[in-house]
C-alpha cells in the first residue's frame, strides 16, 4: 500500500472515528491531498474542517456533527470553553475561534497551546479538565491522550482505537475502497464512546 495515500491516513489517523468508537479526530494529510480527502468523505457522515496549513500539510477536524454538538453543550465542556476565554457557544463560533487559537499557536504568534483542542477531539472531560489544571503533569496513564482519571476505562478505550485502526487497515488490504467502508459504518456506526 501507498503509505502516502489519503485512504491510509484516513485509516491510520482516524478509524475510531470512522467506526464510530469516536465523535472526531485530527487528521494531517499533504496539502496536495485535500481535493481527495473530500471525494472520499462526500456523503459519508463525517464532517470535517480545516483548521491550518503549514509547510505543505494541512490539519483537519473530522468529526460527526449530532455528537460532537451534543458534547459541547455539556456544562462541564462550556466551563472549560468559559475559562479559555470563549464567549460565544454555537458549534460554528467554537470551531471558528479554535481555529484562530491553533492557528496562532502553529505560527508561534501565541505561546500557549489551546488545550481546548482536548474537547473538540472528544476526550472525556475529566481527563481534558486534569490536563488543563495539573499543566499535563501527574496524569496516571498515557495513551491517546494523558488520563487523569478511571484508568481501567480509558484503556479499554484505547484498545477499542486500536481494533479500529486493525479493522480499517485490514479491509483496506483486501482492497476494499475508503469510500465503500465508510458507507459500511455509516450504516452501522459501532457505540461512540467519549
């Protein structure tokens, strides 16, 4: 296989989420590449947005829309939105000043990471609030994230991540094309787990 190839980077950076075992992930791909990555995720379930381009690779958010909105409206993810100096509260207005946030911290305009990130990439808040407060110190576990509490939990979760990634690569080496997989699990998402 291509490792350049988008449906690679897809599966490699974001089968959890094309599972469904995530509300979203971060996906890096070569800027040449982005034309690609929206033919494959047209009509997928999965949306994404642009959040930089930088020394000709581009970060997306990836996510599923209903899930990742239902997440953010929780109270304990608008504190943490409230004290990182958000104001205004609709999926798009966040987006937009994550955006800005990550965007200024990449082109070293702003010295501290928006660690706000931790909320949009669907970590449990606990563990997003831990980080955020010990300064990513004193966390009991690390995996896909620094966990701060329920280890037991967390690295279950990590496995299910890593079956995903197993799966999608296994299907992609049968060659069987992004675009049908992700068909497949839009028809039957597994249960997202955050």
């Amino acid at each position: 296989m291509d490792l350049k190839s988008v449906e690679l980077q897809l599966a490699l950076q974001c089968a959890p989420l094309i599972t469904g075992v995530r509300i979203s992930n971060m996906l890096m791909i070569d800027s040449t590449d982005e034309s690609a990555m929206r033919v494959i995720l047209k009509h997928s379930g999965i949306s994404y947005f642009k959040l930089a381009a930088k020394n000709g690779k581009t970060a997306f958010l990836l996510f599923r829309r209903r899930h990742i909105e239902d997440y953010l409206k929780n109270s304990e993810s608008l504190d943490i939105l409230k004290r990182a100096g958000y104001e205004e509260f609709s999926f798009g207005k966040v987006l937009l000043k994550f955006k800005n946030r990550y965007e200024a911290y990449i082109n070293n305009q702003e010295k501290q990471f928006p660690h706000e990130m931790g909320l949009l990439l669907g970590y449990p808040i606990d563990d997003v609030r831990g980080f955020i407060e010990q300064g990513g110190c004193g966390y009991l576990y690390s995996g896909y994230w620094k966990v701060y509490r329920n280890v037991p939990l967390k690295k279950k979760m990590f496995e299910d991540f890593e079956k995903a990634k197993e799966s999608i690569i296994q299907l992609l080496a049968e060659d069987i094309d992004m675009r049908l997989i992700l068909e497949i699990y839009k028809e039957e998402p597994q249960q997202i787990a955050v």
